[in-house]
C-alpha cells in the first residue's frame, strides 16, 4: 500500500494482481520482495511524506518536487546522504544512475572507499533470493533508473558508510558511486507526534521501538498524570471502555482512543521500558452541518417544515392585528375630536343667541319703560343678518 502522510483517504493498494495504475500513478509488486511505485506527471504540491507499508510494516518515504533540471537524466550515481532507522527494522534505499548504465552491473558495499568496501549484493548475484528473505539485497529497475537496496534487521554494528555504485568495468575508468551514512539507533519514537479527531470518535497513534525494546512493558500516560498510565502486561494488550493498545511484539505498538471528548486534549507518553516519546492529541469539534444532518433522521413524524409555519403565522398575525388596531385607534380619535368639535360650536351658537335674545330683551324694556319716546322707537329697526349669527343692528 502506498499513502500520503496524514491523508488515509489517499491510500492505493495493489490488491490479489500485485499491481495498481491511475492517471498520475502506478504501484507495482514483483512479488518476491520489492514493490515500486512510480509517480506521473509530478507537481509541486505533490512534495510531502508518504508511506510504504505491506502488513503491518511501514516505512515512510519523502518525495520532494524540484524544477527540472538542465539535463533529462543523471549523469552520475545519486542518492541521499544519511539515513537513520531504529535497532531491529529495516530501510529501503533508492539509488539513482544516468541512462549510459542501464546495462551495467549495480551493486552495494559497506565502506567508503572502493579498494576497502565489503560487498554485500549485487544484481549479477545469480543466487538472490528476496529482499524480504536476504539481509542486504538490491533490485534494478532500468525502466526508472534506479536500483533499490533493502537492508533487513537491522543492528546498531550496521551503522556507518555504505556505497552504491555502477560497475564500469575497464582500467581506464573507475567506477561511478554515491555514498550515504547509516545510523541504526536503539530507541523509541511515535510515527505522528500530534494526532487529531472529531469528537465521539476515534484517533489512532503509533510508537515504534528498536528491537531490544520488544520485550519491555509497553504504557500509555497521560502528560502530568501518573495515576492515567496503562499497560499492556504480559498478554501486550490493553482495553477498557475508552482506550485499546496493542503490541504486535515485532517493533511497533498501537494506541486507539474511542468516544473522544474535548477534555482529552493533552500531551501523552508512549513509553517501553525506560524510554519514551511525547504524542499531542488534539479534539476537534463536530460541524454544524454534522450535528444537524445527525439530529434531522429521528423527527420523521414531525419535520422541520412542519412546525416552522405556525411561527410565522402567529407573528404575521400579531403584526396584522397590531396595524389594525392602530387604525382602530385613530378613527375613534377623528371621531372624538368631531364630536368634541361639534358640541363646542353648538354651546358657542347656544351661547351667541342667548346673547342676541338677552340684548333685544333689554332693549325692548327699555323703549317700554320710555313712552315719551316713541318717535324714536319708530326709527329703531332689529336686523338679523343670518339665524346662526342673529347679528342686531339697531338705526
């Protein structure tokens, strides 16, 4: 299987054929003990760390995108320049050559110098039999330039210089060779140090450790908390309602954390015998979207649209009713202030004719008290100009 790091919807397998190809990959398995994968039409995104793995073993493995070069091919034997694997596991080793060897002899030797370098395998080697069987074996791919050198089993005596050189094969020139250093460590380490999940599920973390380690009691604390640790015994398991670890007893053990909570965020240990390394656990939120699509299958007989409307309704009620008895309220203000209007013009009316009545009462007493006056009572005349008003005009 091949993956990229922290990506486990990326992951391609071979499957029963032993070989797997899309667009932009290919993944062959010669099934006895090398599987090559070849990436196509590389971008710059596709830099990042992947992994290898056939079982229960894994190994990771760089791919870093660069410009093209100048020139199609390499023109020399190239390769990295260190590598580091814990005791008891083993590294795989691509080593790169220019199209002018495709025919020539590859091979792999400990040492730095050609007069002093013990070979170890070589690809003329009619008595090969597999690099997951050999100790040290290589295997030529002309197709992609490059032979790969595995190395199994590794102890700490193995770490130093090692050559991978094409053999040329005359006096006159030497042969074309790289070198790298390997360090074969004694040690533990996590394959991820921060994992992450949503909560309510799980979260999966890995520790590998060298091979003196594989008898010692493998623990699983909680950073700050002694009394959290637990143990895998003797049996090299470990499982309760919320965690489960594991010891495959080969170099590797695994720690799943179910029905994660927020409170579980924290940095933990990965301990086996007395050495151990920190793994940082981070709980995400679920999404909205999530709990929402989550909670909307149970209310089946009563959806959403059901009771939405009865909301609207009453407040559309409210607002109508509220607008009509602002109109209500303004009418019977017009109408009040109508009959206020109308009762005061009334009693102004009463009142200006009981005026108008008062003055020819007293007038008339007056030409009634005076009979000597008579002529003038004949030239005194009352005009009402209008009934309303009922003005007197007196001559």
């Amino acid at each position: 299987m091949w993956c990229r790091s922290g990506d486990p919807r990326s992951c391609r397998s071979t499957g029963s054929e032993g070989i797997y190809e899309d667009s932009s990959l290919v993944i062959r398995d010669d099934r006895i003990g090398a599987f090559t994968v070849t990436y196509k039409k590389l971008e710059k995104e596709d830099t990042a760390w992947y992994w290898c793995s056939a079982g229960q073993q894994r190994t990771p493995v760089r791919i870093m995108v660069k410009p093209p070069p100048t020139t199609m091919f390499h023109c020399k034997v190239t390769m990295d320049g260190e590598y580091s694997v814990l005791e008891g596991g083993f590294l795989t080793i691509p080593c790169h050559y220019g199209p002018q060897y495709v025919s020539n002899v590859k091979y792999w030797c400990q040492g730095k110098t050609r007069e002093f370098c013990t070979s170890l395998a070589r690809t003329d080697d009619a008595r090969r039999i597999g690099p997951a069987v050999e100790k040290v074996s290589i295997f030529d791919d002309p197709v992609q330039l490059v032979s790969t050198v595995t190395m199994n089993n590794l102890k700490e005596g193995d770490s130093g210089w090692y050559m991978c050189g094409v053999e040329i094969g005359n006096l006159w020139k030497a042969d074309d060779v790289g070198y790298t250093n390997i360090k074969v460590i004694h040690g533990l380490s996590a394959v991820h140090s921060q994992v992450s999940g949503e909560e309510g599920s799980s979260v999966a973390a890995e520790c590998v450790y060298s091979e003196r380690l594989r008898d010692s009691v493998k623990m699983w604390c909680r950073s700050g908390d002694p009394r959290s640790c637990r143990s895998t015994g003797s049996e090299g398991i470990y499982e309760d309602s919320s965690v489960v670890i594991r010891d495959d007893r080969i170099g590797a053990f695994t720690i799943i954390y179910k029905k994660l909570e927020k409170g579980d965020t924290a940095w933990y240990w990965c301990s086996a015998g007395q050495q151990k390394t920190p793994v940082y656990i981070l709980v995400t939120p679920l999404p909205t979207t999530t709990s929402t699509s989550k909670s909307t299958p149970p209310m089946t007989n009563k959806p959403p649209t059901h009771l939405a409307p009865p909301h609207l309704e009453s407040k559309e009620t409210w607002h109508g009713h509220t607008h009509l008895l602002a109109i209500m309220v303004v009418c019977l203000c017009i109408i009040v202030l109508g009959v206020v209007v109308m009762v005061a013009r009334k009693l102004w009316n009463f009142h200006r004719k009981d005026s108008v009545l008062k003055e020819v009462a007293k007038m008339k007493a007056k030409y009634n008290g005076n009979s000597g006056d008579v002529d003038d009572l004949e030239s005194v005349a009352v005009v009402f100009l209008n009934k309303n008003s009922e003005e007197v005009l007196l001559h």
